[in-house]
C-alpha cells in the first residue's frame, strides 16, 4: 500500500485526476472531450440548416448532465456507501430516462427540420450511437472518483496516524515526566509517615494513572468509562499536590451507555491539562476543576470548566497554543466537520465545551 501512494504521488496524470488544484481544468478537458465525441456522431446532420446546431448542444448539455449527476449524486450517495444495487438500478433509470426524454424532444420540437431521406430508424440508431458513448465516459470519471476517494482517504489516515504517534510521544515526554513523578513519590513518602491508608490509596491511582498511559493509550480506541477513571486519577493526583484545588466529574448518563462507548484514548487530556494550568492559585484561595460528561442523540458532550486568577498569566504555550492546535487538528482528522468545540475565557472561569459523535 505505501509504494503504491509513492507511486502515485510521483506520477503528474495521477496528480491531475486527483489533485484539488488542478479541479478546473479537469473539467474544461473533460467538457472539450465530451463535445468531441459528440460533434463525430451522426445524429445531428441528418437536420437542415442552423438546427442541427441546437440538436448538437441540446444533447451534448443533456448528456453532460447525466454524466455529472452521476458523478456527484449516484457515486456519492449510493455507490460510496456500498448501495451498488440502488446505484445500478438509479443509473438504468437515468440513462432510459434521458434517452426517451431525447427522443421526445426530437420528435415534438425538431421533427419539422428533419432531413427527409433519413429513415426513423437511422435517426434512433443515431441517437443511440450518442448515448451509448456516455457509456465509457461514466465508467471512467466513476473510476477517477474512485481513485481520488481512495487515495484521500489514505493521505487522512496516514496523517492522523503520524500525528496520532507524535501526540503519544508528546505524552510520554511531558506528561509523565521526572519532575512529575518526583513530586507524587515525595508525597507519597511524607503520606507513609502520616497517613499509611492514604499512601496507599494514592500508590494504587499513581499505578491506574501510569498503567492507562502505557497500555491503553496505545490502543486506536478506548471505553468512555476508561478515559473518566483516567481523568480522576490525573485529578485527584493533582488534588493531592493542591489541597485548596476541588474537583468533580460528574455524568447524568446511563452507565451502561457509558460502558459501551468507545472514543479515541487520551481526547480530553490537553483540555484537562490546560484546565489545571489555568487553575492555579497563588495566593492559596479556593480553585476548582468540574467535568460534565453526557451522551444525547448519539453525540457525546464534554464540558470542562475551571476557576482562573486573572492576576495570573499562564505563559506557557505547550497548553495554551500548540497543545490545543494539536487537539484541534486531531480533532478534524477524526471526526471532519461533524464535531463542535467552543472555548469560553472569562476573567474568573476557563470553559471549554466539546460535542463529537459516537
């Protein structure tokens, strides 16, 4: 599969059935052809005069636009979605259709300007040798779609995997990192003196916490209920490094439906990385973090809000510009136009609202 994309990227006719760029003159060379074809048949000189020209474009327009409602009508709709049935038959009907709608038009409009030693026959025969061209022509601009489906569809995916590879790499550098574990691991050890119990609670979240990281996170899809048990691990680690810091995940959906919900693994994080920047309080005042995860007409809605001290500027742009333009290209590679995300910053409160279909 990969020699074949390099092969076709290297080749210049690939590059223009295919490529966006060359869309307009595609069609101009498509147009100029298809009138060639049409202007070598015999039909339309057996009229007289100035009418056989208006013969001539009214089938070449006719037949130019079955040929292109097929191309962005039957393809897309039906033969894209493997219907090859109903396209067939749709097909059929078209082509039956705009040959008696030809034949009706000959004989109701032209029929006084027809060359009178012209048979009927000879001039259905033409009319059919017309239309049967449309023939070849279909099967070749199908095949081009085609080959330009396929061949985005395979850029996307192996766009979306090379981000989604240097997204987990990202991960493991600045998500886990030393200086990270270094301070759970404190905590844990002045917790052993004070607190066994709880030492031990925490041992248990850090393990979840890292284990998710190195195992699921490398799986193309993870259950929903995974990924919040992994938001409140990463939470309440965090509480335990901020004692004024509260958190809540909270969810009105049915935990069945949440238990056979699959998403892409670590989708929230940046958000929730970027919601703990942002809450931080120097001054030891109360901050809060709360997730609202619910599922509505097969579209998940994800909403993280936080508490922010205006008189504190989060400078760091690995969370506030380039982490969210990763999400965000991510986010479009996955899910296309069918997603919603919306950033709310006020002077106390960060939002963040997302809507993805499931």
């Amino acid at each position: 599969m990969k020699y074949i994309s390099e092969e076709l990227k290297n080749n210049w006719f690939i590059d223009f059935l295919i490529e966006d760029r060359y869309r307009l003159l595609r069609h101009l060379v498509f147009l100029i052809f298809f009138f060639l074809l049409i202007y070598n048949a015999r039909f339309w000189h057996w009229y007289s005069g100035i009418h056989q020209y208006y013969i001539l474009f009214f089938v070449y327009i006719l037949l130019i636009g079955m040929v292109y409602i097929n191309i962005y009508v039957l393809v897309p709709l039906f033969f894209f979605k493997t219907k090859y049935i109903t396209y067939l038959i749709l097909l059929i009907l078209l082509g039956v259709m705009g040959l008696n709608f030809i034949g009706y038009c000959f004989d109701v409009f032209f029929s006084d300007f027809r060359v009178v030693n012209i048979h009927r026959e000879g001039e259905k025969g033409g009319i059919y040798e017309g239309v049967l061209m449309c023939i070849p022509i279909i099967l070749t601009t199908t095949t081009i779609k085609l080959l330009q489906k396929w061949t985005k569809d395979n850029k996307r995916i192996t766009e979306l995997s090379n981000l989604t590879l240097n997204m987990e790499l990202n991960e493991l550098r600045n998500q886990i990192n030393p200086h990270f574990l270094f301070n759970m691991l404190n905590n844990v050890k002045a917790l052993i003196r004070t607190d066994p119990e709880k030492a031990s609670t925490v041992i248990i979240k850090l393990s979840e916490f890292l284990r998710y990281q190195l195992y699921e996170n490398s799986e193309e899809k993870t259950l929903l209920t995974s990924e919040i048990e992994f938001l409140s691990n990463f939470l309440n680690l965090e509480k335990i490094r901020r004692e004024n810091l509260s958190v809540e995940i909270k969810s009105k959906t049915d935990r069945r439906i949440l238990n056979s919900t699959f998403i892409p693994p670590n989708l929230f994080t940046t958000f929730l990385e970027n919601a703990i920047k942002h809450s931080v309080e120097l001054n030891g005042k109360e901050s809060y973090i709360r997730i609202d995860v619910e599922i509505e007409n097969r579209e998940l809605y994800f909403t993280c809000t936080n508490s922010r001290n205006p008189e504190f500027v989060v400078s760091d742009k690995k969370y506030s510009g380039l982490g969210l333009a990763n999400i965000r290209r991510r986010l479009e590679l996955l899910y296309g136009k069918t997603y919603d995300l919306e950033i709310i910053s006020t002077e106390n409160e960060y939002v963040v609202k997302l809507i993805i279909p499931i």
